[in-house]
C-alpha cells in the first residue's frame, strides 16, 4: 500500500494483471497516458473507479490499480451512474467503445450525458468491432467492406461528439491515441471538469482496421488534416501554419492565409460559448474536406445531477429533520386496535 | 359472503332506518376510469379500517388510462371486503354494487350475489351509453335482475343539485359523482364520514369550491339514503378482532417501499433505488421518492437495463440497491442480474408480477414470472429467490430480502404480483426498536484481503470504493478462486460454479423450517406461493371445517426451499399445488422432489376465489365432504 501523502507515479497505477491486447493496439497508449494524467493530477487510487463495458477497450480497468468494474456490454455508463450516487466523493471513469457505447450503449450515453452527472467517458473510436473480430460498427464509413459487409456497409455513420453535443454535454474533446501531449492536455481536463466530461479518442486498430485514422496520426500529414483547439484563439492549421478556418455564411470553409486574409477573418474558438452552436459546426468538420479538430471542443459549468440529489436530500433533511421510523411508520390514519 | 348474526337489528343515532349487524361484506365500485372509483374506494377502504375492520382490497382497473366513455374497455373498479372478523381476500361474491353506468354494470354483475345491493347511477342509463355497453334495451326494465335489491339513484342529477350552490362547471361538478355515491355507501354501511371530510379538505385546501362540492356531494349522498324511502335496511360491521395495537392500511407497494427504508436505516447505509416506470411497481418508485430525507437516493433510469446496471454499481459502492419491476422489465434486467450474480454484489429486485407475455394484461395479476426468477438467466445462474404472501407482508419480506443479499452477497429476487402490490390491508405498526439491526463489514484489512475468499456462509467480502489499499476488479468474466482475476481455467469455471451455487443454498440455514398450516400428515397438502395465500388459506380452513384431512403448505422461499420441504410432501398421499399460472411451482416441487401433483392454474388476471379453490380441493378428494 502506498502511502497517501507520497506522490504517486504512473507506475504506481499499473496492477499486477498482465496487459492482453494486440501488440501494437492503440489502447496501450491510452492506458500509458492515463496511467500518467492520473499521477500527475493527484489521483487516490483508493478514491477512483473504472466502469466498463465490453469489447477491447473495456478490459482497460483490470490494467489499472483503482477499483474496478468490468460490466456487461453498453451498460458501463449506468454501472458508473450508480457508483457515483452510491458514494459521490470518488472519481469514476467510464471506458468504453464505438460499438460499446453508441451501439448497444447508445441509449445510456445520450441519457447519461443530458443528466450531467460527473462521470468521465472515454471512448475508444477504432470504427470496428475487434473482439468479435472485425465487422462494422456505429461509427464505420458508409461502402466499409468488413466481416459482415463483404458488399461494404450501407449504414450512416453515427458522431459522437454531435451526438453529445445535441444533449447539451458539458465537457467534450477529442484526442488521437498516438498523439500523447495531446491526449495528456484533454484528459487532464477531462479530470478536472465537473459534470459528464465525454472524450472521443481516435484508436488504431491495427488487426482489423489498420491506418483508419492514419489522416491524424501520421507525422508526415497530421498538421495539414488536424486542427488543435485553443480556446479564444484562431483557427489555424497546417504544417506551415498558414491555412484557417473562415465562416462564410453560416458555413466554415478552410482558407490560406497571407493573399488578403489575416487572422482577424478567422473563427476565434470559444469552448464556453453558452450555444453548442460553434461547436456542432466543429464536430461537422471532418476529412478530408476539412482539418478534424482535437482538443477541448466545449467546457462549460453547470449543476451536476449527484450534487443536485445530494442538496435534495439535504434540504429535505433540513426541513423535516433526519428520517424517523417510527414516525414514518405511523403516517397517515392510523387506529389503535385493544 | 355476508351473513345476519344473532345481534339482530338495532337502531343508530337519529337514524330511524333500522340497522342490521353483519359480520363482513363486500363492495363494489364501478364505472368509467374517468369516475373516480378508485378514489371512492380507497376512501371507504380508509375509513372502514380507521374504524375497526379487517379488510382487505382489489383494485381493477384498465390499461388505458381513459378508455372512451361509457365503453367495456374503459371500466374501473374497486372492491373492499370488511369484516368483524379475520379475513385474508378482497372476498368472492359481491354484496354490493354499486356501477355508475350500464358498462360497469355489465362488465361486474356476474360477480354480485344473488340477493345483493345493486344501486345504479340512472342517469347514466341513456339510449347511446346502452348502445356503448351493449346492451340492446335497458337491463333494468326487465326482470334479468330479480335475484337483486336494485336501487336506482339518480346520481348525476342529485350531484349537480348538490353542488349547485359552488358555481363549479358542469364538467367539474359532474366529477364530484364518486363521492356523491361514496357517500350512499357510507350511510348504508354506518359509515362515519369524518376521516373523508378530513380528506376531502387536505386535498383540495387550495381549491375550496372544488372541496367545498365534494362534501356537499358526499354529504348528500349520505342524507339521500337517510331521507329517501327507497332504503329499508341498513348495515353495521362491528370492529374487527385484530390483534391489539396500532395499525394503518397499506398497499403491498408503500409496504415494499417502507420495509426497503427500514432495512437501510437498519444497516446504517443510504437506499439507493434505481427504477424505471412500469405498471404495477411504480408505486414503489413514487412512494420511495417522497422520503428522501432517509437518506433515499432515487434514479428513475432511461430504461429497465440502466435501472439494472446501476443498481450494480451503488451495491458495489456500498449501497443498499434495489430495483422494482414488473414481467417485461424483469426479462430485460436478466443480463445485468447475472452480472450481479457473477460479481456477487449485494442487491434486490421486486418483481410486481402482471398478466404475461410480453405486455400482457398490465394491471393484472398473474403469477407467471416464478420460472422466470428461478432460472430466467445465461449460464448456471441461481440467485436467492422469495415470494410476499400479503400486501403487509411485503413490508418484512423486504427487509428479510436484504439481509439475505447482504450475508450472501447476491442478488435476491422478491417477488409480489399485481393484486398484493396495488391491493392494500392493515398493517399493524411494527416497533422500529424491535426491528433486527442488518450487520455489515466491510473488508478493511488491506494486508489480507482477497476479493474472492470466502466466509463460513460462502460470501465473499464486501469491500467498497474509497476504502484504502483495497483496490480490486470486479467483472462478468469467470473468476479464479480467492484472488477473483480473469480465468478461463476449465476446473476453477466448474469450482466457482458450484462455490456460487452452494452459497445460495446455505440461505436454507437462515430461513427455518417450512410451516405446514394444519396436521402435519394427511389426505392432501395443497401447496401455494405468493400473494395467493389469502385465498387459499381460506379455501383449506373451510375443507378443514368440514372434517377434510387437508394441510397448506405456503412456501415464501422459493429458491432454496426450506430444508424440510421434501419430507413434508411425502407425507401427504396428494398434493394439490395452486397457483395463477400453468403450473410453474408444480413443476418446480416435480424438479427437486419427484413428485407427482395436481395443479389449480388460473391465468385470467384475477386473483383467485376461494370457493374455486375449495371446489377443486373436494375434487381432488374424490368429490365427497366427510
């Protein structure tokens, strides 16, 4: 046991359960990062909770040396809403999937975020299903030729992020799993955000769909294909920094700056913006049209449900004092029987 | 069945109608969903409880919430039985009913005994609500209801006169009708009407007119059967002998709801109940809801699954965690139920049982979700399961529930059904200081816990997030022994199945021996569970009177059975088992026992009654009475 008031180190956080994915997954990266935001945010591993469902990236708590609950599948962000009722002092972290939790899951990730209850949700975005290894999932691009779609897929994708976005989440962000500084910025402010804080992580699945997101992870491309996010800063991008992102009309387009255009013209991002107006047409922007923005795309303040319940029952308290049972028991018309 | 004691006739008060006491009778309210029966009803109910009686109720009412006018579909009712002595069933035949329209009428005559009350709302006897109900001409012009006392009040009209004065619309004065004949009631059954009135002014303090019509309403329903020369008799069901002490009426639902307070309070934990709405277990929810500062935490979840799961994660975060459902929403927890299995948390589920499958009858009774409970999940999958006999008793078996799931750390089935959970009785106010205390430890020795070792009882520890040094993983994949990591191991899967399995079984060392009601051998043990008991306890002691060599044999656990239940069924050269599905216990006591057995299955979203019981009692018998 380690004491509380040494500070922890990544390492620290590691259980003793030997790590099962793929060699070369993305998931090995996230663990890593978190294992280290952890640490350096001060976490109590006694304090902290990973929730799960099923699929590769929800054997994620297992890796980690905090409690854990590996759940069943789609159902990891109710198992978390009822240990962050239950006890609203830890911290609880869900982990999930694209299949995981817009799938099979959809349903508790739409309600869990409109509730704002402060739960973190990771989710792993590969576009496919790899523990069932490899047919399409929510988030795979219409004409994906996988296991069960050897024709290619005919089903719109889901975005998470805009699907977030329409029941009004608090705390969004993306990050890519090899891009570490990045995802060490947003999932620190993941930590810190109280009330549902929901971040996409682009992960590679290397077996069953390699390369997917090469667009934002290859060092060679990634600036002219990513924009970071920097609230009340320009849009900018590209590896030479020159292109941005200009509203015309009520639509973004990409320019280049320097032939008459100047930062001025440019959209300044505002992450606290009361509308999630801005940041809808962000979460629109994607490739190879447009640079797929990464960082915090929205973070805002607002009455967390627990914090809501708990000032219920305090009040409720207040007013007609600690629960009796014999006085509960006596409500009503009652009548004495000799 | 009410029945003219030796107390003959007696004159009350200013009244000079005479008064006959009676030992108990059954009433009826019938009419539209939209009439207020179920308010007239409870309100009787309440009053004849704070006055003495036994009684016990059924309400029966319609899935839709207001079915068009005047139609079949749309009937709602509300029967009381009340009784100077000790009753266990709403009662078989009616001796009073009392229908607001020619609907009600049609869909409840069939139960009034011959020679009962029939009073009827005659205004409501018009050519197109006939036509709804259909009826070709009007029933009460012909002789059909000779057999009856047909009373035929012009309720409507009366109503309107009396709330005249109040300037209410003729929409809102209409609806003060139910008390109107509320009132009827009151004075034909001696009724005082204070306990209404007092209502009746809680209720609607902060609209007086709508309050004000309703006493006037009530009021001249009383006066009515005072003046009017239409009755020549009234009735006096003295107090009942219950046991001494202070009671309340409850329904199954709010006695669920205060034996889950009590056992949290109990174990000094927070109640956490995760539910989502369903017809007949809401109640739990709402009533639950109000008593929040017990420290009562509520999440009404997106759906059955989420109120499931989260269940789940409060038991593991040191909850007391409970869900409420009924048969649709018990189908959809069933994944999640064997993840609490597997992971051996501490929880409930309450199933409300109603008509199946799929959506059913919702507001019916049924007993059909026994299978469903005992082996209703993947994989060797037992949990503890247990069965509520009466709307109060719901009240322990909730508080037996728990203290089972936290001993054990399991999940714990308990199953009501819709005619306990909505149907209501008195409930003699227990003592909170006499309550058992539920003790819990939670594993605190970061030195030696393991997440998977066992107790004596075969439980693992319960050890909560927050807690120092004891982080550990809980999940759906198959556990090695004492550490409780991932394994697939093919013998530690077969170790852990029977470990779990064996668990559930030691419950039997808590829950004692199985009663038998009755000599302890004989011609024939009739077997039930569940909120059926009233009914057939009734049905056996009227064999037994009659010199049958009849025992009952009720079983609350379910899953395990008591340890001596085998032995009782071999001693007994028949055995009837009855229950309101197609025989699912029967086949239960055929599994573990290898018995041979008669069923009484009734799956018409009705509670039984006793007379069919005792029928089919003196069937299996042979027919003939000693």
């Amino acid at each position: 046991m380690s004491a509380i008031d040494t500070p922890l180190k990544p390492k620290d956080f590691k259980s003793d359960q030997e790590v099962r994915w793929c060699p070369g997954c993305g998931d090995y990266s996230i663990l890593s990062q978190m294992q280290k935001v952890l640490a350096d945010v001060g976490a109590e591993k006694h304090n902290t909770v990973f929730v799960s469902g099923i699929g590769c990236s929800s054997r994620f708590p297992y890796y980690m040396d905090t409690y854990g609950f590996h759940g069943i599948h789609g159902r990891a962000a109710s198992i978390a809403t009822g240990v962050k009722i239950a006890n609203p002092d830890l911290t609880v972290w869900v982990i999930t999937g694209d299949g995981d939790g817009l799938s099979i899951g959809g349903n508790h990730f739409i309600h869990t975020i409109r509730r704002n209850i402060d739960l973190k949700i990771v989710l792993f975005n590969n576009r496919i299903y790899g523990l069932t290894k490899g047919q399409y999932s929510p988030t795979s691009e219409v004409g994906k030729k996988t296991r069960s779609t050897p024709f290619g897929s005919i089903d719109n994708p889901i975005h998470p992020i805009a699907v977030a976005l329409g029941v009004e989440v608090t705390f969004v962000a993306r990050c890519v799993d090899v891009d570490v500084k990045n995802m060490i910025s947003v999932l620190k402010r993941a930590a810190a955000h109280k009330g549902t804080a929901f971040v996409e992580v682009y992960q590679n699945c290397n077996v069953y769909n390699h390369m997917a997101f090469a667009y934002a992870s290859d060092k060679k491309t990634k600036d002219d294909h990513v924009l970071y996010l920097e609230h009340g800063k320009p849009m900018i991008f590209g590896k030479e920094r020159d292109k941005g992102i200009r509203l015309n009309g009520t639509m973004p387009e990409v320019v280049d700056l320097g032939s008459g255009i100047s930062q001025d013209d440019l959209l300044i991002h505002d992450e606290k913006a009361a509308e999630p107006t801005l940041a809808y047409l962000l979460s629109r922007m994607r490739y190879p049209d447009f640079p797929e923005p990464m960082g915090v795309f929205r973070a805002l303040e607002a009455p967390t449900y627990e914090a809501v319940l708990m000032n219920q029952i305090e009040e409720a308290t207040r007013q007609k004092g600690k629960g009796n049972l014999n006085e509960l028991f006596g409500a009503g018309d009652t009548w004495e029987v000799n | 069945m009410s029945t003219v004691t030796s107390e003959g006739t007696q004159t009350h008060g200013e009244s000079a109608k005479p008064i006959e006491a009676i030992e108990s009778a059954i009433v009826r309210f019938v009419g539209d969903s939209g009439d207020g029966m179920q308010l007239a009803g409870t309100q009787f109910t309440t009053t004849s409880a704070v006055f003495g009686n036994d009684i016990a109720t059924f309400p029966d009412y319609p899935a839709e919430i207001r079915a068009p006018a005047g139609t079949l579909a749309g009937v709602s009712g509300f029967q009381i039985n009340f009784s100077s002595r000790d009753i266990h069933t709403p009662g078989d035949k009616v001796s009073a009913l009392m229908a607001m329209n020619p609907a009600a009428l049609k869909a409840n005559i069939a139960d009034l005994e011959d020679g009962g009350l029939l009073i009827v709302n005659v205004d409501e006897f018009s050519v197109p609500n006939l036509k709804r109900a259909h009826y070709e001409s009007n029933p009460l012009d012909s002789d059909a209801f000779d057999r009856y006392r047909v009373y035929k009040i012009p309720i409507t009209k009366h109503t309107f006169e009396a709330v005249k004065e109040t300037g209410l619309s003729t929409k809102d004065a209409s609806r003060c009708k139910n008390f109107y004949a509320l009132g009827v009631a009151f004075w034909l059954y001696d009724r005082p009407l204070e306990t209404t009135l007092a209502w009746i002014n809680q209720k609607f303090a902060k609209v007086p007119a709508v309050a004000q019509a309703n006493t006037l309403a009530l009021k001249a329903g009383y006066h009515f059967g005072e003046t009017a020369e239409i009755f020549t008799v009234r009735y006096r069901i003295p107090r009942a002998k219950l046991a001494p002490g202070k009671y309340r009426n409850l329904t199954g639902n709010q006695a669920t709801a205060l034996g889950l307070i009590a056992a949290a309070r109990l174990a000094g934990k927070p109640l956490f109940y995760g539910s989502y709405p369903i017809t007949p277990a809401s109640d739990i929810l709402h009533e639950l809801s109000l008593h929040k500062n017990f420290d009562v935490r509520t999440f009404q979840a997106e759906d059955e699954i989420a109120a499931m799961c989260s269940v789940i994660g409060a038991a593991y975060a040191g909850a007391i965690a409970v869900t409420g459902t009924s048969g649709p929403g018990m189908a959809l927890k069933q994944e999640a139920i064997g993840l609490a299995m597997i992971t051996e948390v501490p929880c409930l589920i309450i199933n409300a049982q109603r008509g199946g499958p799929s959506t059913g009858l919702p507001t019916k009774t049924e007993q059909a979700d026994l299978w469903q409970a005992i082996i209703g999940r993947n994989g060797e999958c037992p949990v503890p399961v247990l069965a509520a006999r009466s709307a109060s008793d719901c009240f322990s078996a909730a508080i037996e529930a728990i203290r089972v799931a936290v001993k054990y750390m399991t999940p714990v089935i308990l199953l009501s059904d819709g005619f306990i959970a909505s149907g209501s009785e008195p409930w003699r106010i227990p003592d909170a200081a006499d309550l058992e205390k539920i003790e819990i430890k939670h594993a605190d020795d970061a030195e030696t816990f393991q997440p998977y070792e066992r107790n004596a009882a075969g439980s693992r520890p319960w050890a909560i997030p927050g807690t120092l040094g004891l982080q550990h993983r809980l999940g759906g994949l198959e556990k090695a022994d004492v550490t409780g990591d991932v394994c697939y191991d093919p013998d530690n899967h077969q170790h852990m199945i029977e470990l779990r399995a064996r668990k559930v079984q030691n419950v039997a060392n808590d829950i004692g021996d199985q009663e038998v009601f009755g000599e302890p051998s004989g011609d024939l043990l009739v077997a039930s569970w569940g909120g059926t008991f009233g009914a057939v306890w009734s049905a056996v002691q009227r064999a037994q009177a009659e010199g049958h060599k009849v025992s009952h044999m009720h079983l609350r656990w379910l899953l395990p059975m008591p340890k001596n239940t085998g032995a009782i069924l071999k001693r007994f050269k028949k055995i009837l088992v009855c229950e309101l599905n197609m025989g699912q216990l029967q086949f239960v006591l055929g599994g573990h026992f290898a018995i041979e057995s008669e069923g009484l299955h009734k799956v018409q979203g009705r509670p039984f009654m006793i007379g069919e019981i005792h029928e089919k009692i003196v069937q299996v018998l042979g027919g003939q009475t000693p």
